[in-house]
C-alpha cells in the first residue's frame, strides 16, 4: 500500500516542482506525508520532496527537511548543493560540499554553477582543477566531466577571458568525447567570438553536425560582434530556419555596426514574415531609427507596439523616449514618457538626456528633481547627464548641487560623472576648477581629455590647449573629431594659422577622422580672423562640399571687421542661398555699410530684411543671483532695480572717461549723431548685467554673465575698464567663447 502512495506523492512533487503553486502543492504534499505514511518515509521521497521546496523558492523549507532526514544520500545533498548555489549562497554551499562524504559529477557541477553565477568564474576554474585531480569513484564509476561540466567551464573562461584555460576547456571537450554535441558547441563558439578569436569560433561551427538554429544564432552573433558583416548576412540568408531570435539578432547586431537603414530593412522582412517581435527587437529597432532621425518610421514602429499590446512594456517605452528624443521631436517623448505607468531609472535617464540632447536643460534639470521625489536613485549616467545639462545652461549654482551629490552618493568616481564635472566647470568659465578636477582622476578616457582641451579652447588658452593636446598624444589616447574642434578653435582664437593647418592636415591624415562642417568652419576662422581672407576663399573653394551657414557667416564677420566688401558681398549671398531668413547676412552687410557711412544701402538691406520678414534675434544678457535669473535688453528700464542700475552704469562711465575710455561707434548701424551713438552703446545689456552684479554679487565672486550674441567691440573694451576700477573678475560668456576679464586684461587677449 505505501510503495504505489509513495510513487504517487513522488509523481506529484516532481511536476509540481518550479510551477506557479508549487511552494504552496509541495507544503500540502508534505502534509499528505506525514499524516498517510509511516515514520521516516523513504528516503528517495523526501529527496524529491526536497527538490520540489528547493525549486519553488522556499529554501528554508528545504533545510529544515535535509537537517531532519535520517538517511541523506548523496541525490539529498546534491539537491540541497544545487538550491545554495542557485540561491548565490556561497559558504554555505562551499561548507556542505566539504561536508559531503562522496561527491559525484552533480555536485562538481553545483559547485562550478554556483561561483560562475555570483560572478566568481576564477573560483568555478579551481573547482574543475580539483575535479580533474581528484578522480574520485562513486558507487563504482570514476567521477569525470560531463557535458552540463564543460558548457559551464567554456562560459567561466569565456567571463575571465583567458584564452589559454578557453583553448584548454575546447582541448578537454574533445577529448572526453563531447565534441559533437551543439551543448557544449554553441558555448564555444560564443566563447572564441567575444575572445575576438573569430577564426576559432567559424572552425568550431563548421565542424559541428547537425547544427541546429542555436548554433545558426551563437555565429551569427560572434560575426556582427567582430564587426563581420558581410559573413553573417551570408550566413543568415543560408539559414532554412530561422526562430525570433535569429530577426532580432541581425536587427541588434546591423544597428551596432552603423548599418540602421540595414537593420530597418531586415525589421520589415521580420514583420512580413510573421515571426513574433518582442521587446528585444523593438527596442533595437527603435534605437536604429532614432540614429537614423527617422522620426517617421519611429512613428510607424510606434503605432505597432501599440497593436501588439508592448506600448506598456516599461523597455519598450524607454526605447521610445529615447528614439523621439533622438529626432528632434522632444514633445513626442515627453508625451510617452507621461503615458508611462511604470518607470524606472532606464526611463528617466533616457527623458533627462533627451531634454540635455534637445537644448532643454531647465527641463532636464526639473524631471531629475522629479525623479528624486519618485524615490528612484540616480545611477552615474543619470547624475553625469544632469550634470551635462547644467553645463549647456552654464548654471555653476545648480551644477555645484550635483557636485556635492556625487560626492555624498559616492558617485564622483566614475568616469561619467567626473567628465561631467569637468565639462560643467570648463563651460562655466572656472576653468582652473576643471583642470583639479581633471588631475584628481584617477583614469582618463577620449572624453575626458577632449572636455579639458575645449574648455581651455573656449578661453582662447592656445598655449594650454596644444600644450593638453600634445601630453593626451603622448599617452596614447585617441582624439576624436570633438577634440580637434576644440584644438583648431583655439589655433583660430589665437592666430595660430599654421599650427592650426598642421593639425587640420594630421587629423586626416594620421587619425583617419573625416572633417565635418564645424572642422571647416573652424578652418574658415581660422584664416578670416587672422585677416588672411583670400586664403579663406581659396580654401572654401577647395573644399569638397559648401560652408553651412556657420561658415559662411563667420566670413562675412570677418569681412566686416577687416572691411572687405568684395569677399563679404560673396559670402553674404551664399548665406542667403543657404538660409535666406538667417539675420546674420544682413546685419552684418549693414554693419560695413554703415562703417563707410553707406547709409542709402544699409536702409535697402533693412527693407529688405522686411520685406523677407527676416527679424534679427535682439540681444540680451543675464545674470543669476539667489536661484533667480536676471535678464536684461539694450536701455531696458523693466527691472525693479532699474534707477539703482542706471546710476551705477553712470558713475562707472565717468571713472571709465577718467581713466582714458572713448566709446567705440563703430557697432552702431544708425546714421544718428555720435553723442547719440554713445548714448546707445552706454545701455547695452551686458553693461546693464555687469552692473547688477556690481551691486548685488558678493565682492568676493565673481560676476558670471550669458549673452546670446558675440559681445561687441565697446562692451569689450568698457568691461576691461571696469574690471580695473572695480578690482572685480567679470566672466562673459558670449556666443563664441568665454571672456574673463580681471584687472584690466581680457584673457582672449583682445582676439576674439
């Protein structure tokens, strides 16, 4: 009566075990046990009624019984060995092993899963030495590897990465006979392609039989890994079978290797195909399309996730975020974003690097705080991107906040958040800060060397920018095309003509980096600002494409300041083809005009400019005290201090005229007399900001001021007067580049 009981309860744990209820079926059962069956009950019972606690997740269970069984054999500990290593509890799995009196292949293996899962696979290599050596016999048979032992050794070296225990794992594989078996396979193959060993990985799947699609994928993988495009395309199209997997991975793989049109392309044979699509694949997809702007195949992609019900899926919805941010169409994201039930720290990064991405650091700054309140942690991506935004808004207060985060949250090693810190504190003109911050790290990547050398660019610091340039060089670091913008500007705000050709020269042809529009533009500056026009011109006529009107604009600039009509009228009507509503045509043709006092021609132009209904953006500066942005326009009488800012700018015009200033009229575009010229300039708004912070800016900080527009000749000059009346340090940081201004001196060194 109590064999077939026995038999049935046995039955019954064991397809019960891992389900659902099996926690709650396995505790009934054990019930049935004690109350129908004499004491102990058999021990190949209670072994499976172990298992079936073991695998439900109710280990404690599972100890209590092992503790109390009268007879444990070695299928008891051996079940007991794999719950402790599944459950990543390593003394207490390292104790019952040495515990054990006989030891067989199961629990070597427990052993080896166990470490390999808590991410210790040097520890799973020793456990595989000391099984080779031990050649124990249980119940007369040697203790050897089996294939389950080899597919966890190929995973060990594949995580450690050595390459002489991997070639000796594939060694032994063939040796105990497991070669042809797609198990320990389809490791290997895995195995040698992230080792980079390629060759390897093909030799393996082309000596296997009967490869099945795992196989097929494991390759497929390891090619478009090794960036072998051309080889996994064939042999994707030589599969007769293919399951998701298979889609997914060349969508995955096309994406990573640039090839986003590609990976579109072979996302529409998928869907034509009806194979399922699962949020892997829409989250790679997507990631194509936001690389490719693709804004309205993203939109059609969209539109499917809502069909197949994975609009609610928390990666699906990031994926989202982060492909509508990517095209510009930040309302979109946000909009998904909002829809979003559930969020975590994925989530909220791709918002906040959106908003960064799309100019909206107020915004970024805004959900990061909103995060907070959710109770989500910021990660060092989340806080380094926070940080990025502060720099784009050139906010050091709130910049200065994330510092003292990062150091709280001992987030401030990593590398994100230290480049970060280094770009906030460059783009905020405490380029002296920057450089500690850079010196305090203990590792420097392509990223931190090039926020470094631009900050410095941006204070026209050639000297220290060729000088970080030449020592990231030496140290074997390769620059990118976002350093050699920041090296060629600095040449440009220099007058480093050929210093600045030499480098232009080297990043072609040393470092393979193909110049982009903002290269060239910093090569038309280069040229036009050291007064060298027509080798501006000769170079522009040799590019391989047109100037974008960055470009064009920056020679006409210069036209004007040098007074060339003819290469100015050249460059002007190129801008107008190029962008026939951008201002900087116009005023900046006025303003030759009107420094040869052509004034019928200036009024053209401005009728022009109306009738075209091109409107020139106005100029304005800002200033920040208390959390509170201050922003001012040309004789704005709007401010409530404005009669206490107007009688400062007053008295430090007359100290300026006593220590020698004259108005410079020249940026006047007004056929107006000159006193009234004056007048004008006198009321500029970055005057108007400088003397809010003389008031109101603590005497020992410095005044920070933003202005939208490159700061004009009189403002430049008046500043240097008023940095040595007042003794104060005043940084402007115009449309171009950082000015700061101490004791009479501007550190652009009047080039800019």
């Amino acid at each position: 009566m109590s064999r077939p009981l026995c038999n049935h309860y046995a039955s019954l744990l064991s397809s019960a075990a891992g389900s659902r209820d099996g926690a709650r079926f396995s505790g009934a059962i054990h019930c049935l046990i004690l109350r129908n069956l004499p004491h102990p009950p058999p021990t190949y019972l209670l072994n499976q009624l172990l298992t079936a606690y073991a695998r439900s997740g109710r280990l404690v269970h599972a100890r209590r019984l092992f503790d109390t069984m009268p007879d444990p054999n070695i299928f008891t500990r051996n079940a007991l060995l794999s719950a402790l290593a599944h459950s990543r509890l390593l003394p207490d799995m390292e104790r019952l092993f040495a515990s054990m009196p006989e030891r067989d292949t199961v629990s070597y293996n427990a052993l080896i899963a166990g470490f390999s899962g808590a991410g210790a696979p040097g520890r799973a290599a020793g456990v595989y030495r000391r099984l080779l050596r031990e050649e124990s016999v249980v119940e007369g048979v040697r203790v050897r590897p089996s294939r389950i032992t080899m597919s966890g050794m190929v995973l060990a070296a594949s995580a450690l990465g050595d390459r002489v225990l991997g070639r000796q794992v594939h060694c032994q594989i063939l040796r105990f006979g497991f070669g042809a078996y797609a198990f320990t396979g389809s490791p290997l193959v895995d195995m040698y392609a992230k080792m980079g060993l390629i060759g390897d990985a093909k030799r393996v799947f082309d000596e296997m039989e009967g490869r099945n699609v795992v196989m097929y994928n494991t390759m497929i993988t390891g090619l478009l890994r090794c960036k072998m495009v051309a080889e996994a395309k064939e042999l994707f199209e030589a599969m007769v079978e293919r399951d998701s997997i298979t889609w997914t991975t060349m969508v995955t793989g096309l994406t990573q290797n640039g090839l986003q049109s590609e990976a579109l392309d072979v996302f529409s044979r998928m869907s034509a195909a009806g194979v399922g699509i699962d949020q892997y694949t829409f989250g790679s997809i997507l990631t194509a399309c936001g690389a490719l702007a693709a804004l309205e195949e993203g939109k059609k992609i969209h539109a499917y996730t809502i069909r197949t019900l994975y609009d609610g899926n928390i990666f699906v919805g990031s994926a989202l975020v982060d492909m509508y941010s990517k095209c510009r169409g930040i309302k979109l994201a946000e909009a998904v974003f909002r829809r979003m039930t559930c969020k975590n720290i994925i989530s909220w990064t791709a918002m906040i690097v959106g908003y960064g991405q799309n100019g909206c650091g107020e915004e970024a700054v805004r959900v990061f705080s909103e995060m907070q309140r959710d109770g989500i942690k910021p990660d060092d991506f989340t806080l380094g991107s926070v940080i990025s935004s502060c720099a784009n808004l050139a906010s050091l207060e709130e910049g200065a906040q994330f510092h003292c985060m990062a150091l709280i949250s001992g987030l401030r090693p990593y590398i994100t958040v230290s480049n970060a810190l280094v770009t906030l504190y460059g783009k905020c003109g405490s380029i002296e800060d920057a450089h500690r911050l850079f010196d305090e790290m203990p590792f420097h990547d392509q990223v931190s060397w090039t926020a470094l050398v631009s900050g410095y660019a941006q204070f026209g610091k050639a000297k220290e920018t060729i000088e970080l340039f030449e020592k990231m060089l030496s140290k074997g670091v390769k620059p990118d095309g976002v350093t050699f913008i920041g090296v060629l500007s600095a040449c440009s705000r220099s007058g480093l003509v050929e210093k600045g050709r030499s480098y232009f020269q080297s990043m072609q042809e040393n470092h393979g980096i193909v110049p982009l529009d903002d290269h060239y533009t910093c090569m038309i500056d280069l040229y036009s600002r050291s007064g060298r026009l027509k080798e501006a011109e000769q170079f522009i006529r040799q590019m391989p494409r047109c100037p974008d009107a960055i470009g064009w604009a920056t020679l006409l600039s210069s036209c004007r300041l040098r007074g060339d009509m003819e290469i100015g009228k050249w460059a002007a009507e190129n801008l107008l083809k190029i962008d026939p509503q951008n201002p900087a045509s116009y005023v900046l043709l006025c303003s030759m005009h009107a420094s040869k006092g052509e004034w019928t021609e200036v009024a053209q132009l401005r009728r022009g400019m109306r009738d075209r209904q091109v409107k020139k953006e106005p100029g304005c500066s800002w200033i920040k005290y208390k959390n509170k942005v201050h922003i001012f326009s040309a004789d704005d009488q709007s401010h409530p201090f404005s009669r206490t800012i107007y009688d400062k700018l007053q008295w430090l015009n007359s100290k300026m005229v006593e220590q020698g200033y004259k108005p410079d009229v020249s940026s006047v575009l007004h056929d107006v007399a000159d006193s009234e010229k004056v007048h004008m300039l006198s009321n500029h708004s970055e005057k108007l900001a400088i003397a809010f912070g003389l008031i109101f800016v603590p005497e020992e900080m410095p005044i920070r001021i933003v202005k939208n527009l490159r700061v004009c000749l009189d403002c430049h000059n008046a500043t240097k007067f008023i940095s040595k009346i007042t003794g104060r340090d005043i940084l402007v940081r115009d449309a171009v580049r950082f000015h700061k201004f101490s004791n009479g001196i501007c550190s652009c060194g009047d080039f800019w």
